[in-house]
C-alpha cells in the first residue's frame, strides 16, 4: 500500500501558520439526526492545535507581535493571567522564543494542565483566594498580574482580555479556515466566551467577507459579559467575572447561557453520538445550540468551535462523582439528560 509523505513542518520556534491552526471541522451527523429537520452541524475542533486548545492562535499572534516591535527580547518574562489553556499556549511559545513564563493561575486550573505549564518550562502562581469585594478569581488573578508586573524586571503582560492581536488571530485563522472549508456558505457559528477574542474576531472576519451568519455567544450562567448576573461556576474557560475591554466589540446575534451540568451534558452526549472528548466550554455550546436548532433549516450550515479536547476534564466532566458531589447531579438523571438533554429544566 502507497502511503503519502508526511507534511514537513519546521519544529519551534512556532510558526504560527505552520503549527497553530489548521484545525479539522468534523461534520455531526449522529448529532443531528436525532433531531429531523436539523442543520447540518460541524464541530471545529480546536484540540488539533499542538498546545492542545484554540489558545494556541492568540498566543502565537500576541508574543509574535510582541517579538517583532521588541516589546520583548531575550531576558523577559511574560506574565499572564490563566484559567489554563492559555497558560500552556503561552508557555509553549515562551519556550520557543527562550523567555521566562509565569502564569497566573487558581484553584480550578486542572492538574494536567499545571503540569503541561511546568513541562514546558513556565512557572505557576496560584492565588489562593477570589477577590474579597466580588468572590471572583478573575479579579484575585488580574490583581496578581498587576503587582508581580511592577515586582518583575523585563516583564511584559499580553492581556488577552484587551489584546487585539487575541481578537486578530480568531479573524485570520478561526473564521478564515471556517469559511474556507465551507467556501463562505454559513448560517450560525457558536463560541463560548470569556476573553471575547474568539467572538470578536469571528465577528470582524464575517464583516470583512460580507457574511451575514449568526454569532451565538455561549455564557456561563454566573459571567458578568453581557449584563450577566455575577455566580459561582465550577468549570474553567467559559465565562468571565470581569467584563473585558475586548467585549465593548463583542456584536452578538444571541446570548446563550448555561450551567455547569449543561456543560457536562453536552460533553456526555458528544461522547455517546459521535465519540468525541471535548472540553467543558464546548459540551455548553452543544447544548446551547442544540436548544435553538428550530431555528434552522436542514440546508443551513451551522459551526460549533470546541475551544479544548476532553483528556483535560476527565477529573471533573467525566467524572461521575465529581459530578454528582459538586454538580448534584447522579448518574441515573446525569444518563437521562445526555440521552434527552430536553428532559432537564432549563435555566
Ligand atoms: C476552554 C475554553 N473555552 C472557551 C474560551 C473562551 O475563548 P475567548 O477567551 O476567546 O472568549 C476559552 C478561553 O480561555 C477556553 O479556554
């Protein structure tokens, strides 16, 4: 049997158009047959970066920019504020470059996620309480950043909640790679939120080509974007308890909250239909999308971005005590809800 070459990249220093990106859109057949009349759904997996995670795209584009107008040179320490999976972006990039790292991390950041930080060099702070005025460890990690950026010599914050490189990589390989692959026929995308870079850049892009899909915004319930009620969440990546400076472009058609177990659930389910492990956020955007589905028709085509893969959740999503003590959810009603998410009430 005739195999083909293998594509020859250039190991790092990361080139971003070589390693990030290029990510696979799978299309959900199983998924969507269980509801007739259903779009045709595509997931854009963005695990397939090499840091594991969509975080790659902004990294490479921030610490790029960075290098190239001297913002930062051999000597510096980059100094971000994590829940986790821009934290080994970051620190992959850091490596490549031969600069310091330091995340700024809490309590939730998964352990393997801590370990792929320390793996590739980056050093850890952990703040050990949410702020005291808002109970929120956005605003307890952003303060840390804050001081340790005046304690540091040669630091330089990326700020990916202000960074419009953050919102650029979204636009200039996110959306561009959907729309390439779909050549520009598209209904709907959904992401989930917390930095807004990914909506914002989506949304820029669809400007640009003159695309009019629909920009779903999936929130957690307890994030402040959006006019959100401030509440306590359990899982990374999704949400935000500060509303970023990115967000004043945020322009979504919709907003779609949910709640952690909606998380799960989604997760779950994308497991059992389409033997898919996929991270938190993204089992809350399959679950928000499929509340709306009505809302197409069978010719749309309709994208869900799944900003992480699974492997980093298996002690907390795929975990049935984890979910049944910190969710309150057993595995008898946990299997009725992924069988019929539409069982479950609704937030
Ligand atoms: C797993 C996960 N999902 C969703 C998001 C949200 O992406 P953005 O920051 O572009 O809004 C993030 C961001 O950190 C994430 O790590």
């Amino acid at each position: 049997m005739e195999t083909s070459p293998a594509r020859l990249v250039v190991a790092p220093p990361v080139d971003p158009d070589e390693l990030v990106g290029h990510t696979p859109l799978v299309h959900l057949r199983r998924l969507a047959a269980d509801r007739p009349g259903s779009p045709r759904l595509f997931l854009k997996m963005e695990a397939a970066n090499p840091g594991g995670s969509a975080k790659d795209r902004p990294a490479a584009h921030m610490v790029r920019e960075a290098w190239t107008e001297g913002l930062i040179g051999p000597g510096s320490t980059i100094i971000e504020s994590s829940s986790g999976n821009l934290g080994v972006a970051l620190a992959q990039q850091a490596r490549a470059y031969g600069v310091q790292f330091i995340c700024v991390i809490d309590p939730r950041t998964p352990l393997t996620t801590r370990r792929l930080i320390e793996a590739f060099g980056g050093e850890l702070h952990v703040v050990s309480e949410p702020d005291p005025a808002t109970g929120d460890w956005l605003v307890a990690r952003i303060e840390a950043v804050t001081s340790m950026m005046s304690a540091v010599p040669g630091a330089w914050w990326p700020n990916q909640y202000g960074s419009s490189a953050n919102a650029t990589a979204h636009a200039d390989g996110t959306m561009r790679e959907i729309l390439e692959t779909l050549d520009g026929d598209l209904a709907a995308l959904f992401t989930a939120t917390s930095s807004t870079g990914t909506l914002v850049g989506c949304g820029d892009r669809l400007a640009q080509e003159g695309v009019d899909a629909a920009l779903y915004a999936v929130d957690a319930v307890g994030s402040v974007l959006f006019d959100g009620l401030r509440g306590a969440r359990e899982l990374p990546g999704l949400g935000a308890g500060l509303v970023p400076p990115l967000a004043a472009r945020a322009a979504p058609h919709d907003v779609l909250r949910v709640t952690d177990l909606d998380c799960v659930v989604g997760c779950r389910r994308l497991v059992e239909r389409e033997a898919l492990l996929v991270g938190a956020s993204a089992g809350g955007v399959v679950t928000a999308a499929e509340r709306v589905l009505e809302r197409f028709t069978p010719d749309d085509n309709v994208v869900l971005i799944a900003h992480d893969g699974g492997a980093r959740y298996l002690d907390t999503v795929y975990d049935d005590t984890w979910v049944q003590e910190r969710l309150g959810c057993a595995p008898p009603l946990l299997a009725q809800l992924v069988a019929d998410p539409s069982s479950g009430s609704r937030p």
